[in-house]
C-alpha cells in the first residue's frame, strides 16, 4: 500500500488548496483534478498495487509533482491572506485616526 501514499498525499493537498480557494472556476478545476485522483486510486488499489512498473513509477514521481505544487500554493494563499490581513488593520488604524481628527477638521 505504500506505492499509493504518493496518491493519497496528492488528494490530500488538492482537497486543503481546494477548502482555501475563493475562485469558483479555479476551484471547480482544483475539484474536478482531485477526483480524478481518486478515481485513478481507487483503480490502481483495484489493479496494479503489487506491481512496479516503469509507468507506475513514473507516475509516483508526477504525483508528487502535484503534491508539491499543492503545497506551493497553499503557502502563497496563506501569504496572500496575511497580506490581506495586514491591509484591513492598516485600512482600520487609519478610519480611527480619521475618526479622532475629524471633531478637529469640523472646527475649522
């Protein structure tokens, strides 16, 4: 079973990208490529989980492609959104001081 560990990591980090994405196209694709590996899964659980082949092996190698790439982006979308983060407590800070300065702009 360990020759489908590269498999399972793959839809694994496919479904996490998939739960972050905000893109309804890019996530229907990200959806649509996950079940795809989980349909070749449970193909290659039924049919080839003994055998080490050259094209099985080679299609580890592309899964953990998939795996890494996954991962990539995730981290760039946990970066997107602590940019994010840091622009509305920035946008905040300043309504507050617009807030406090206004009395003072009216007075004028």
């Amino acid at each position: 079973m360990s020759e489908l560990s590269g498999l399972t990591s793959a839809i694994v980090e496919l479904n996490e990208l998939w739960t972050l994405c905000t893109n309804d196209e890019l996530g229907e694709h990200i959806l649509d490529k996950r079940n795809k590996l989980k349909e070749i899964s449970r193909e290659l659980r039924d049919k080839v989980l003994q055998e080490d082949t050259k094209e099985f092996i080679e299609a580890q190698a592309l899964l953990k492609e998939v795996t890494d790439s996954a991962k990539s982006a995730k981290e760039k979308i946990d970066k997107e959104a602590e940019f994010v983060e840091t622009v509305a407590k920035t946008i905040e800070k300043a309504a507050e001081a617009i807030a406090k300065i206004a009395p003072y702009i009216a007075a004028i």
